[in-house]
C-alpha cells in the first residue's frame, strides 16, 4: 500500500481530534460531576432524569403543602383542646352550682364567670393559622366565624391537601361541625342557657345543662380526635413521602451524576492517548522534514 | 554507417538527458504538491525509439501522466457530500438542543416544577398575596421557556435557511469558475502539466461543490467534466446552471437548479452535501421539534385553562383563561402556541384573579382549583403524558436525533478517510518514491552527460584521425 504524505498527515489530524473530543468529554464529565447534561449525552437517561426530577419536585412540593396543613390542624386540634378544657371547667361550675348549698348570688357570680369562659371559648373558635386565616371559618378564612351572640358566619366546606398521589384530607375542621348545632350541640348556646340558668337562679336548669355541656364537650374532643387523626396519617404520609424522595433522589444520581472512578481512569487513559497521538504526529512532522533536502 | 550511428548515439544521449530532465521537473513538481491533498501526482511519460534504419533507440519525453483514478475520486467526492451533509445537520441539532435543553435551570422541566409547587403553595394558602405573586411569577416562566424554546428554533430555522442561500451561492460560484476551468483543459493540449495543473484545481473545486450538494462526475474526452445532481446537470463543459433556494407556501425550503428558462426542483433528492443536511435539519428535525413544542404548549395552555375556568377567584368570579395569545384570545390549535405562549393579559396586574378555589368550596379558603391545576403534574395533559413527560420525551428525542447525527457523522469521517486513501493511493505524492525517482533521474541525466562526453570524444578523435 502506498502510503503518501497526505494521508499520513490527514491520519495525525484525525487521531488528534478523536482524543481531543474524547478528553474534553470526559474532563467535562469530571469537572460537573454529571455524566447527563444535555439529551445527547443519553436520551433515555435525560427524559428518564427529567421525569424523576418531575417527581422529586412534586414530592417536595407535596411535602410542603403537608407541613403548612400540619401547622394549621395542630393550631386547631389545640384550639379544640383548649375549648374542651374551658367545657370542663364550666361543666364544674355547673355541678357546683346544681348544689343546693348555693345561693343567687353565688349563681350570679358563677354566670360572670362561664360568660368569660364562653368568651374564651369563642376566642379559640375565632382562632387564626399562621397565614391570618380565620382557622374554623370554612373557607370564608377571611370572617370571623362566631359572632358574639354565638352565630356562624363561616361556612361548611373545608380546604384540602394531597397527602399521597391522588389523595386528598381535609386541611382544616369547620367551626360548624365543632362549635355549632351540625355537630350535635350548638357550645354558645348550651353555654348561654347555663348563664341564663345560673342568672334566673334556676337549680334545676342548671342540672339540666350538665348533659348538654358534656356532649359539647365531647363533641369538641371528637373534633380534636379528627383533627389528631388527620395529623397522624399527615406525619405518616410525610414519613412515605421522604423515603419516595430518598430513593428519587438516589435513583436520579444514579442516572445523572458522574462514576469518578470509571471517568478518573477513562480520563487517565484519554490522556495517554492524546500525549501518544501528539508524540506520532511529531515524529510524522520529522519524518517529513528529514526529507526536506529532496 | 560509422558517422551516422554517432549521430544516432548523440540523439539518444540528448533524449535521455531531457527525459532526465524533464524526469527530474515532475518529481520537483511532486515534491511541491506533497502535502497538498488535491495535488495528483504527475509521472513523466517516456517513449521508446525504435531500434533500426536512422533510429538507435533509446527513449524520448512525450509529456507529463496525471495519476487519476477515477473511480477513486468518484468515490471520494460521494463520501465528502455525505460527510458534509451529517455535519451540517450535526452543527444544526447542537443548536437545536441548546434552545430546547440548554444546560442550566432555565428549561421547560424546571419551570413546570416550578409552578405546579407555586400551585400546591396556593392550595394552602390561598389567600395569600405572596403565595399568588409566587403563581405568576411561575407562570412567567413557563411562559418564558416556551417562548425562548420556540423563538430559537425559529430563529434556527431562518438562519438555516440564509445559510443554505448562501451555501447554493459557494454553489453557483464554484460551478463557474468549473466551468472556466473546463474551457480550459479543452484548449490545453494533452500531456502537460499546465493541463494538469488546471485540473487539479477544477477537481479540488468540484470537491468543494460536493461538500456543498451532491454531484455526480462525468469525464469526458476532452478532459472536461458535467456535473449532475439529483439527476439535473449543474454543469455541463462550460455552461454552468444557477441553484436557487427558496421557501414554498408551506415555509419548506427548496432548491431548484435554473437553466436559462428551465427550473428544475431537485429538493426530494438531495443526498450530500451541506445542503441536504441543512435542508434535512431545517425541515424535518426542527420543524418536527417545533410541531412537538407547540403541541405540550397548547396542552399545557388548554389543560390549565380548562382547569382554571372551572375555579373561582378571591372575588368570587369564575376563573377565566389562564394562558392566552398575545391579544388574550384562547389558541385555536397548536400550531405556533408555544411562541404565542402568553400569561393572560391583566391578570399580572390582579393577582385576586387567580382562581384557587370552587363555588363549593369558594374563596378565599377554598382551594379545589389549585389542587386540581397542580395535580395535572401527575394526571396528565391530553396526550396522556404529564407535562414533565411530554418535555422528556421531546428533550429526548432531539438527544436521538443528536447521537443519531453524531453517529453519522463519525462515520462519514470514517469513510472520508478511507475514500482519501483510497485516491491517495493512486494520486497521492510518496516522498519516499519521489526521492528514488529523484535519484534515478538523477543517475539517468549523469549517465546521459557522460554519453554525451564520450560521443563527443569519439567524434573529436574521428575527426583528428581524418585530419
């Protein structure tokens, strides 16, 4: 075969070239530290990549619609507790005060007392989240649910939030189910009839309102229970929820992110490569001028 | 008889000492032209004198060889159209990546993340100014990416299309200056390295040519060439054709070759050459990247808006387009959307209009419409896919496109070079050989000097003898 100058430099050009790519490629590699930049760097990887940051993204969105639902029904399950603390207390009073031992004006005193425990009451029903949010108001978050007199101005829909793929919890507990009639007992009312009890000196409406304040009592700790409830599988789901992010994350470095061992010593022979591809084309150059007197 | 075979010895020394001569020019020339892969080697071309009546043999220079193979350089010149037609398409889908897939955060991907977490934001806190300034803010971007994307493939595509007017224009100039050069070689009279030389340029050029639209080669026998493409002569001796590219009604670009009144339309069968793969990237890869982008804008624009419409905003008015044209109209179809892309005119300046909640569920603590917006991140858009999805498919399958042309490309160098040994072989210039035909030229012209001397002495002592 005849071999002429042109080819034998064409040849040198070539294989410099060929190292060259194959360098920078793997330099890039070890410098980002990512083996899938761009799609050709691995269609399939790259879409794969994007999928998963796809869902990364939404899982940690997720997550974070999970922890401001969390901080909301924690502000209420201790709104709710607190309400059913200040039940307890009245339905003492009460009890007291279905004694015959006491007289009018010990029952006019327990009345201004349970008024300021209803006015309690009514403070953590008007109870606001972080945001500024009426807690108890529906989705009216912006109206303050009770009224003095005890009326509901919010409204019985509630906020909701994705804890897995596809499904939803409620978010927040409606004022009506907790504090008013829908629920059972209407708390502002069966505490406004002990007022008026204890205020007309009426012993036995007063006995009568021990059954009507434990149901609203118990009516407020089942509202607490359904909020626990919700927070407990709210911490759970974000329990699931990390893990899927873990193992997204690990999956994804796996896809994207450069083996430095296998790019240290690909780049090392790449390297040896370019050095010896340099070194032919040198002694090619010489060869050719060492024929230069011809 | 004796005089005259002195005579004869004296003609055959001066022959020898010319084809020596001559000999030693041609390797010169070789040497000259060595590293020059368009140089075609020269060999000097001898004739033997016959032996008998007034001829005492010996050989005599008739010309210069060129050592042209032709099917070598046929050869040659395909592969070089088929190299320089993956490495325009190659050149061409690196942009279209970058438009498409660059490499920073500023992608398609990361802004549909962006705003479906902006979304779930809402959905928590659905009043709240900042939660729905961080919506339009996502929404922006979407709207950014898909502009960006779409106007650089657009952008792309006017440049690919200038470029092959101008390529068709290195076209027309190179056939002229061909078909001067084709004149030429016909005038030139056969054997000389004038000729020679004039052919090496018109080959080098038709190369160039070849690395712009595929020709075919014809020789004729006067040493010219017609140069056919798509079965269309562009050139024919000295009368070259004109190529014109130009976009039909449907923006496809097309390239016609125009003789005299005659224009004949060769786009369906370009093969090579940088303007097939121009012509290839510009009007199938990224118009079909175009059609993907505008069909996941439209999707994306219809499945939000659909959503959003069923919503009702934080003053209990029922949500209206999200994402529109530019004169806030809703897009009819797909085509052009993701360059129209456009967040609703107005509905940056009241971000109250953003509909997070239902009339069941109505505001401002409603938050149905933007769980339902945000879950469209997992349900899908029309196609089925998610947006993430549709993007990764459509990232991808430009990557294919990439590593597929890149592919090409590697191999089409791959065949250049062995195409360019192969006509080597047969043209190329071997220093090596040229130092021995140096040397034997060299040895010869010596040996032809040295005859000469004796004959002249023979001569001289003849002519003393006679007195």
């Amino acid at each position: 075969m005849r071999v002429t100058e042109s080819i034998r430099l064409a040849d040198a050009a070539r294989w410099i070239t060929q190292t060259q790519t194959k360098l920078d490629r793997l330099s890039a590699q070890a410098a980002t530290g990512r083996a899938v930049e761009r799609p050709s760097d691995g269609p399939a990887a790259y879409a794969s990549i994007v999928r998963r940051g796809e869902q990364i993204a939404r899982l940690e969105s997720r997550q974070t619609a999970m922890e401001i639902a969390r901080a909301r029904l924690e502000l209420s399950e201790g709104a709710l507790a607190a309400s059913a603390d200040v039940m307890l207390r009245a339905r003492e009073i009460a009890t007291q005060m279905a004694d015959g031992t006491f007289g009018a004006s010990d029952r006019a005193a327990a009345a201004i007392e349970v008024e300021l425990l209803r006015e309690e009451i009514r403070a953590q029903a008007n109870a606001r989240g972080a945001d500024g949010g009426y807690l108890f108001a529906g989705t009216l978050t912006d109206t303050e649910p009770f009224d003095p007199g005890g009326g509901y101005l919010g409204n019985g829909a509630t906020a909701r939030v994705e804890y897995a793929e596809g499904q939803y919890m409620a978010s927040s507990v409606t004022g009506v189910d907790a504090f008013a009639a829908p629920g059972g007992r209407d708390v502002f009312a069966d505490l406004d009839a002990l007022v008026a009890a204890l205020q007309a000196d009426d012993q036995a409406g007063v006995r009568a309102s021990l059954d009507t304040l434990d149901a609203g009592r118990e009516q407020l700790v089942a509202a607490r229970g359904g909020a626990g409830v919700r927070l407990g599988r709210l911490e759970s789901a974000e329990g699931v929820t990390d893990a899927a992010v873990a193992l997204q994350l690990t999956q994804r470095g796996r896809e994207q992110d450069t083996d430095f061992a296998a790019v240290a010593t690909e780049l090392a022979l790449a390297q040896g490569a370019y050095q010896r591809a340099l070194t032919v084309t040198q002694q090619l150059l010489q060869l050719t001028g060492s024929l230069e007197p011809f | 008889m004796f005089r005259s075979s002195l005579n004869s010895a004296l003609n055959v020394a001066a022959n020898s000492l010319q084809a020596a001569s001559g000999g030693t020019a041609v390797v010169g020339e070789n040497i000259t032209g060595a590293n020059d892969a368009r140089y075609v080697r020269r060999s000097v071309r001898l004739e033997t004198n016959p032996l008998g009546g007034a001829q005492a043999g010996g050989v005599r220079w008739t010309g210069t060889a060129r050592a042209f193979d032709v099917f070598a350089f046929a050869n040659l010149v395909g592969e070089t159209a088929s190299r320089a037609a993956a490495e325009a398409r190659t050149g061409a889908l690196v942009e279209a990546e970058g438009a498409l897939a660059p490499v920073s955060d500023a992608t398609l991907a990361v802004a549909f993340d962006d705003f479906f977490a902006a979304f779930d934001r809402l959905g928590q806190t659905p009043d709240d100014p900042t939660a729905r300034a961080t919506v339009l803010s996502s929404v922006d971007q979407v709207a950014a990416r898909f502009v960006e994307a779409a106007n650089g493939l657009n952008s792309q595509r006017g440049t690919l299309f200038v470029e092959a007017q101008a390529v068709a224009r290195e076209v027309d100039d190179r056939l002229a200056q061909i078909a001067r050069l084709n004149s030429r070689i016909a005038a030139r009279p056969d054997a000389t390295s004038g000729r020679a030389e004039l052919m090496d340029q018109r080959d080098a050029l038709v190369r160039e040519v070849a690395d712009r639209i595929d020709v075919s080669v014809l020789s004729d026998d006067d040493g010219q060439v017609t140069l056919l493409s798509g079965g269309t002569a562009l050139l024919e001796g000295g009368r070259a054709a004109r190529l014109t590219v130009s976009l039909d009604p449907a923006q496809a670009m097309t390239v016609a070759v125009v003789r005299g009144a005659t224009t004949v339309d060769i786009t369906g069968r370009l093969s090579g050459g940088r303007l097939a793969g121009l012509q290839e990237a510009r009007d199938l890869d990224v118009a079909s990247l175009q059609t993907q982008l505008d069909q996941l804008a439209f999707d994306f624009a219809d499945a939000v808006n659909t959503a959003h419409q069923g919503g009702v905003d934080l003053n209990g008015v029922a949500g209206d387009d999200f994402f529109t044209d530019p004169t806030g109209l809703p897009f009819l179809g797909a085509d052009g959307a993701a360059a129209a892309f456009t967040v609703r005119p107005g509905l940056r300046a009241d971000p109250d209009a953003i509909a997070a909640a239902t009339a069941t569920a109505p505001p401002p603590g409603g938050n149905d419409t933007a769980l339902a917006i945000s879950a469209l991140a997992t349900q899908g858009l029309a196609s089925g896919r998610t947006p993430g999805e549709a993007f990764g498919d459509l990232a991808g399958d430009i990557g294919r496109r990439r590593v597929e042309a890149d592919a090409d490309l590697r191999l089409r160098e791959g065949t250049v070079a062995f195409a360019l040994a192969e006509q080597q072989k047969s043209s190329g210039v071997s220093l090596e050989e040229e130092l021995v035909e140096l040397s034997r030229f060299q040895r010869a012209f010596e040996a032809s000097t040295r005859v000469l001397q004796t004959i002249d002495e023979l001569m001289d002592e003849v002519i003393r003898s006679i007195g």
